[in-house]
C-alpha cells in the first residue's frame, strides 16, 4: 500500500527521498509528495497528485535538507488530490508527518482538536496526527515525547515518519501494524516501509515491532516502546541484490517475474531435497517428527493470490500426507470467532509478510493458544517474526502488483511441506522418491512453457477483447482456475469467473455463448474423460475453449490449445498455470493497461 522514506545524515535528502520513492511505486499509489528540514531551520514540502516523476518535476532547485520524509499514497480518506497527499503539517508548519495505515479514532479527534483552535487543509486522517503532535511538542519536550505522547490518544494502525522543524537532527517512527524498516548507513541513517527503497545504500537493516517507536539520527537510532521502555534491536543483512529491482531489458517487472520462475523455483528447492530418504529438511518448521504426528488437521490462511495457492496447498497436504487440509481467506477467519484447535495446524501465507489481514489471523490464532508456521518470501517481516516457524521462499523480490513467482514458490513450498508431513506419516520411500523427481524437473518444465510466450501472446489478442472470460478446472485444477481468473482481471480488467468444471450444468452453464470464451484446464489425469465431456458440452452451446492440456483435445473440443509438459498428478496444477499468467500478461499488454501497477490495486495490503 503507501510507501513511506525517510533520510537524515550529511547529504541533501531530496535525492534519496525521491528515488526511493520511484522504488515504492509497485506498491500502487495515487499521490506523492516529500518534506524536508535542516539547519537553517523551517520546513520546506512539496506534494502532487500523480506520479514521483510530477513530483520531481514540481521540486524547485533550492529545495534542499539534510533531514527528509517522503511517501507515496493510496487513498483512504479523501480523494487522490495535492491538498490530501502527504506530508502533511500543523498550522505552525513545524511538524510534518507522513502516515501509511488507518486513524480508526481520526473524526473524534479532529472535532476536539479543531476546538483547540486547529485548521485542517485536508480530508485525511493522517493530518490528525500532526495537529496532535503539534500539541504535545511545547517547550522545552522531545520530539519522541510528543510522538509517543499523541499515539497514546491514537485508535488504528500506523506506520509514521515525523519531522520536526524545531528539531532537525532527527525523525522518529513509529510501527503499529504497518511497517517500518530502519537502514544504518555510514554516518547517516534511513527509514522506509519497505527495503526496496533502501537496498541501494545499505544492506543493514532493522525492523520495528508493532508499538515500537524508534528516534533516528546521523550517527544511529535508538528504539522504545509507546511506555518509554528502551528495546534492543540487532541489525539484519538483507541478500536481495539492487538488480532484482530493475526490469532487467524486459518491457514489464510482470514478465521479467515471470521468466524468473526456473531460478525462483530452484531458489526455494535449494538445500531441501532428500533424496536419500526421499522427502524434505525443513528445520525451520520447528516441530519435530512426533510433534508433526500429532496434528490431525491443516489450516491455511492467506489473501488474494496467497489464498489460491493455499488450496493448491491443502490439496498437496491431502494427497501425500493425507492430512485433512483447508484453505481459507485470512480476512474472513478471524471475522467468524474461530474455533482453535490444539492439533490443528495453522500455516499463513503472504508473498511481503505484512499483509495485515493475515497478521491479524496469526495474531489471533496465537491469542488462542494455537501454533502458526508461516510461508513468506521476505526475511524479517512481521508474519515471519510472529510466527512459530515456518519456510522462507527465497523467491527473490516482487515488484510487480501482480504475484507470480512468489505464488509458483509458495506452492513449491507446499510441495515440500506435503512430502515432509507424508513420510512421517504414510508416504511410502517410492512415493517420495516419484515426488522429490518431479520437483527436481520442474525448473526445466517451465522452462519450455516460458518458451511458449510468444505464441501464447496471439492468443491473447484474440481473446482480449471478450466481454469476459470463464476459467475451469476439476479438483487439483479448480484452484488453478481461480488464480488464473484472478491474474487476468487484475492487471487486464477483462471481468473474469472461475468454477469447477463439474459445476458448470449447475448454474453457470447459461452464461455460454460465442461472446464468453473459456479457458479450460484439461490435464492427463484420472479425470481426463469427465473434462473432454465438459468440454464437448460448452462447444455444443456454441462456446469457444481454450485448453491449457497435455495432450491436445479433438478439435471439436476446443478451439486453441496450450500444451503444458506433464508432471507427477499432484504437481500437475503448478505447470497448468504458467500460461495463464503469460495469457493475463498478453491480454493486458495487448490492451494497454498499465501491468505493473493495475488501478486501484496495491502489492502489499498493510490495511483492512
């Protein structure tokens, strides 16, 4: 969601705050802005509606500071305009204040603190924040006393950046449930929401807690609690490489991502295959083999993309382990008051590892007594912290809103989960070598998918232009469908409903014509016959297929055929869905959307 930096040391932080702010761009914003302070004193802000680039174009030659806050914002409250971008100051224009989250309380202290004799310029909650600040910074009081003392009043989720005119040799930031990253440079310091920004200056990183609070200098920073306890943090070395954040001479971040799936794969795989045992090490699980004997049932967590790899998850879990296994949508979970039980198994998933309807879920299962592992490809984030234990994908960073090699990892992930749960259960030594295989070849298999592309993409520009579009598949095929509806109504906008295929005569049937094309998922499995059926009953309607298939259906069938390398049944879905992000891509590409940042959407959801 908004992306938030922050600079302080010898150097003029305009610069920094502005590029770091064009590598916050994927996480999908519609106004910017930046604020900067220094010795001199005062506060000079600039913000704009629309990109960093209007930003930077709008910055005069004299605007400079050696102590900076910068953000990138997706509106919540008010609409995307110059008044309601951040940073946003207190009528004295002495505190400025950049915000990602939501002031639950913001109308109740609006109204006391426009009593008090505050004007607000804005619709935002977050211009509450400075206006508080404001009024606890008097006299002779720290900056961090003020902050600390104003979030004592504050409902919500936040994480903040906080200038102070008066105070120029520091900013302080503060994490409730949004995230905070501090970055230790030599003889300057750095803050952001996200390390992307800060990767090009430092590798050494520190990450908040929720209601910690953190004064940032020059020469170092210092963290607390909101009760003025001090907290230790020991920095992190982050291993992902500035390169990862360049297309790389691919014309989209999406399509780079996609074709990065071979090494992405072979990332997550690497150092945990048995093939002596035939199953998996996964230490960082944290249970031992009669601990995992104990668990009766699996339940995975997660949001959008993450969740759809959850049922391609409990799917695997089922098969191999035969473990009872469900997926469900973390936003929804901790809504319905759930039941927690002590043998159950709890796994959240999320590409970031701040997805705050997912870290909510966590927070409430642990409430309850129950065990969480935790599924995420970036090392340190507040899901991983909160966790049990739990399996990092290595995935390597994401920029595109979009996810597509964090999602095929996540299901490698699974893959690997389900062979290490099922030979301490009942998978038998041949079973385990079959699968430990197949994960072996799949770097390969995508490999010839990925070379598809091209004619993947004439495909796409014929079907672009539907009114809409249905994707089927049947049980390990079912959650391939949802991801693939989901891939392309995201980032093309063609409207787009999955369904099992066995549910089609049940409903959905009457939505067929030649105006709704289908994409079908037709793998040489136990159900091969059951899918031509259905295939030969959409035709009859005059609907037009294409088959994502490893054998290609009689041309009665289907109109268009992808041909996808066969793996083991179990992996089989995870190969059925690489042409179906190279078709969103396509189609989007052909109706030239903006693929890396599809409107109205955000790469890592940090709000309810």
């Amino acid at each position: 969601m908004c992306g938030i930096v922050a600079y302080i040391g010898p150097k003029d932080a305009t610069p920094f705050l502005l590029e770091g702010l064009a590598r916050l761009e994927y996480r999908g914003y519609d106004s910017a802005g930046v604020a900067v302070t220094g010795r001199t004193g005062g506060i000079k802000s600039r913000k704009v509606k629309g990109r960093v680039a209007d930003l930077a174009a709008d910055i005069p030659a004299r605007f400079k500071g050696t102590t900076g806050i910068g953000h990138t914002r997706w509106a919540t409250h008010g609409v995307p305009s110059d008044a309601n971008a951040h940073p946003h100051l207190d009528n004295a224009e002495r505190i400025a204040v950049v915000h990602n989250g939501i002031i639950e309380n913001a109308d109740e202290l609006r109204v006391r603190l426009t009593a008090e004799g505050a004007v607000f310029r804005s619709e935002t909650d977050t211009e509450v924040l400075a206006h508080l600040i404001a009024a606890h910074a008097t006299e002779g009081v720290e900056l961090e006393e003020a902050v600390r003392a104003a979030l004592g009043k504050v409902v919500g989720t936040y994480g903040i950046a906080v200038l102070d005119a008066e105070q120029p040799d520091r900013i302080v930031v503060a994490r409730n449930g949004s995230p905070i990253v501090l970055g230790i440079g030599e003889k300057e310091m750095f803050a952001a929401s996200d390390v992307s920004a800060l990767v090009r200056y430092t590798r050494q990183v520190v990450h908040l807690e929720d209601g910690e609070l953190a004064t940032v200098r020059a020469d170092g920073f210092r963290t607390f609690t909101e009760d003025a306890r001090t907290t230790h943090r020991q920095p992190s070395t982050v291993d992902w490489e500035i390169d990862s954040y360049d297309t790389g001479g691919y014309e989209h971040f999406l399509l780079k991502e996609i074709h990065e799936q071979p090494g992405s794969v072979e990332r997550t795989l690497s150092g945990r295959l048995d093939e002596r045992f035939a199953t998996a090490h996964l230490g960082g699980l944290n249970l031992d083999a009669r601990e995992l004997r104990e668990i009766r049932r699996v339940k995975i967590l997660g949001c959008g993309s993450a969740y759809y790899a959850g049922e391609m998850g409990a799917q695997l879990i089922e098969e191999l382990a035969r473990i009872p296994a469900h997926s469900e949508p973390a936003s929804e979970f901790r809504y319905r008051n759930p039941v927690i039980e002590a043998d159950t198994l709890y796994i959240a998933v999320s590409q970031s590892g701040e997805t705050y309807d997912t870290l909510a879920a966590v927070q409430e299962v642990k409430r309850k007594g129950g065990r969480v592992l935790g599924v995420v490809n970036t090392v340190g984030s507040a899901i991983a912290r909160e966790c049990d234990g739990g399996i990092y994908l290595h995935a390597g960073p994401e920029i595109s809103v979009a996810s597509t090699k964090a999602f095929t990892s996540t299901v490698v992930a699974f893959a690997l989960i389900a062979l290490h749960f099922g030979r301490i259960h009942d998978l038998s030594p041949a079973d385990g070598r079959r699968i430990v295989s197949a994960l072996k070849a799949l770097p390969d298999q995508i490999r010839e998918v990925l070379a598809q592309s091209d004619a993947i993409a004439e495909l796409a520009a014929e079907y672009a232009e539907s009114e809409g579009m249905m994707f089927i598949g049947r049980v390990r095929g079912y959650p391939v469908a949802r991801e693939g509806a989901q891939k392309l109504k995201e980032i093309s906008y063609v409207h787009a409903e999955a369904y099992p295929a066995s549910e089609l005569k049940h409903g959905p049937l009457a939505l067929i014509s030649p105006e709704l094309p289908t994409v079908a998922l037709v793998p040489d499995d136990e159900l091969l016959d059951k899918n031509l059926t259905t295939l030969g009953e959409i035709k009859a309607r005059s609907g037009r297929v294409l088959a994502v298939a490893h054998r290609r259906p009689d041309a009665k069938l289907a109109d268009h055929c992808v041909l996808v390398p066969k793996s083991e049944p179990e992996l089989d879905p995870l190969l059925l869905n690489i042409p179906l992000q190279l078709l969103a891509y396509h189609a989007a590409v052909a109706l030239k959307r903006d693929v890396d940042k599809p409107r109205n959407l955000a790469k890592s959801v940090t709000v309810e």
